[in-house]
C-alpha cells in the first residue's frame, strides 16, 4: 500500500545537519504512514555513506543516488520516486516541528491540492522571520489565496518546502522545478502552482524551522544568481500581473547593490526589457523608488537605498 506522504530531501554535501534533520521527520510520531527519499545529489563529503547509513536503520527511508545536477533536478527526482498522495520537501539543514504531519493528515480528507502551511527561522542570531498563513475555513483556489494576500499588501511565503502538494495535481498539470536556473526556482514552480490550484488550505502555524545559514546560497548573491532572480520576477509578474508583483520586481532590483558597477550594467537590456513592470508598481515608497530608478539609474538607486539602510542600522 503506497503512503500518505511523500519527505522529498534533496542532499548535497549536508553531513552536518542531516542526520538531525532526518531525526526531526521520524519524530512525527502520531502520523508515522509516510516515506522519506533522500535524494543525494553528487556530495562530495560523507553524505552519500550517511544516506544509506539512516535507510538501513528505517525501512521508511530510501535513497537515491545522482551526479551532482542541482537543487531542482534533485527535487524532481523526488517527486518521480514519491509514492504518497503529498509530497512535502524539506531542505537537509532545516527542521520540522512535531506534530506536522498529524495537523496535514487532519486537511487530507478535503483532497486539497495545496496545504500551506507557516515556517519560523533559526540560527545566526539575527532578526528572524516567522510567516503564519492566514487561516482559510473553506478551501480556496491558488489565485484567491494570492488575492487574500494581495488585499493585505503582502506576498504569501512562495517556498516549496512550506505546503504539502496533492501528487496527483502534480502529475495532472506537469508541475516540475525549473532546472535552468540557479536562483528562484522555488518562486516559479510555487507560482505556477497556485496559478493552477482549485482547491487550496491553510494551517494557520508554523511547522517548518528553517536555518538561517550564512554560507547558504541566500547569502552569495552574484550575477547569474539576480539575473535568475529577477527573470523569475519579470516572469511571473506576466503569469500574474498585478501590482504586488510589479512591487516585489521592483523591491528584488535592489540586489543589484551586492555587484560591481561592471556586472551590474550586464543587466542594463534586461532591466530595459521590463521597464514596463515599474508602471504597476503601487504604494508611495515603491513609486518613489521608481521614480529615483529613473533618475538616478537601477545600480545607482540600489547602492543608495542600501547605503541608507546601513546608516540607519548604524545610528540604532
């Protein structure tokens, strides 16, 4: 008999955290009908060793051994391996809280296509973010979940580890990760997600526990990587245009202050291309950002505005 859950942890060089992570999945002690693939992606370390190692000591695991290809194909893979009728992923540094699995199970008899759920971060001892999802007492497509959001000026959390996704669904509209990108893969397949989802729930906690990790690719942004990013924003502003996200596009050109001037004028045609995006921004600090975009040049503005940020988090 298949499972009700599909654990999708794709594994690259994580021997550091991946046993704890691991630990924090077999910890779901009141829904334990789920299996866990572990998905190692070409590590170099001692990865590969401890996959197998953890599915010897639990039959529910299995693993999955590739050349190193990327985050997304790793995902992928999952997803053509998973047997369940939800496939959650997981990031293998990051954590589950108890007691997940047994809130998801409670939402299954609905046969939603998405259950979101929140997310808090850990670690680095910085200001940390915590993103509940507003409670929904009726299931509700993708697009008015989004509209919820839109109404309160805010975008919903588009990472794919925080919902569960029906595996039918998946399969149904051939919903995969965009493996020719190396920054903001998650944000495409979520959007194309909601785009296609008829039937949407929220549990209004958070049970996902993400590590903030300096070394992580959050933290190492290049040109490839805001280039991704930002054709990821130009990208589904067009799926679904409206001023929300114009403002994120907008708000996400502001990366260009972590390039050198050179790298940044790379972007210049780009940025050209998608002027038009600037026009559906809404609120008067986006408009005014626009506007100094204008006059002072997309590099020009984001060094700027973040010089500004780091006196202000100075003079505190």
């Amino acid at each position: 008999m298949n499972p009700t859950f599909s654990v999708v942890i794709p594994v690259y060089n994580a021997e550091k955290y991946l046993d704890e992570t691991v630990r924090s999945v077999l910890a779901q002690k009141n829904c334990t009908d789920y299996e866990l693939i572990l998905v190692n992606d070409g590590s170099r370390d001692g990865s590969a060793a401890l996959c197998d190692h953890l599915a010897q000591q639990d039959a529910r695991i299995h693993v999955i051994h590739q050349k190193n290809q990327g985050v997304s194909v790793a995902r992928n893979a999952g997803i053509k391996a998973a047997r369940g009728q939800y496939v959650l992923f997981l990031d293998s540094d990051d954590l589950w809280e108890e007691g997940l699995l047994e809130a998801l199970e409670h939402e299954r008899h609905r046969q939603p296509d998405m259950i979101v759920f929140g997310y808090r971060q850990f670690g680095c001892g910085a200001a940390l973010e915590e993103f509940i999802p507003a409670e929904n007492e009726q299931c509700e497509t993708g697009m008015d979940y989004f509209r919820r959001y839109e109404k309160m000026g805010t975008m919903p959390s588009v990472s794919c580890c925080c919902t569960a996704f029906r595996r039918e669904f998946l399969e149904d509209h051939a919903l995969r990760l965009p493996v020719h990108v190396q920054y903001g893969e998650d944000f495409r397949f979520y959007m194309h997600c909601l785009k296609a989802a008829q039937k949407l729930v929220c549990v209004p906690r958070s049970y996902y526990k993400y590590r903030v990790n300096e070394a992580s690719a959050t933290h190492t942004l290049n040109l490839p990587k805001i280039r991704d990013l930002l054709s990821a924003c130009a990208d589904m502003y067009r799926l679904v245009p409206c001023p929300m996200m114009a403002n994120y596009y907008c708000m996400n050109v502001l990366s260009l202050a972590e390039l050198s001037r050179k790298d940044a004028l790379q972007l210049k045609p780009f940025l050209r291309e998608n002027r038009d995006i600037q026009h559906a921004v809404s609120g008067r600090k986006q408009q005014f950002a626009c506007l100094l975009y204008d006059l002072l040049g997309w590099y020009g503005t984001a060094r700027m505005v973040r010089l500004g940020l780091s006196i202000r988090y100075l003079s505190k």
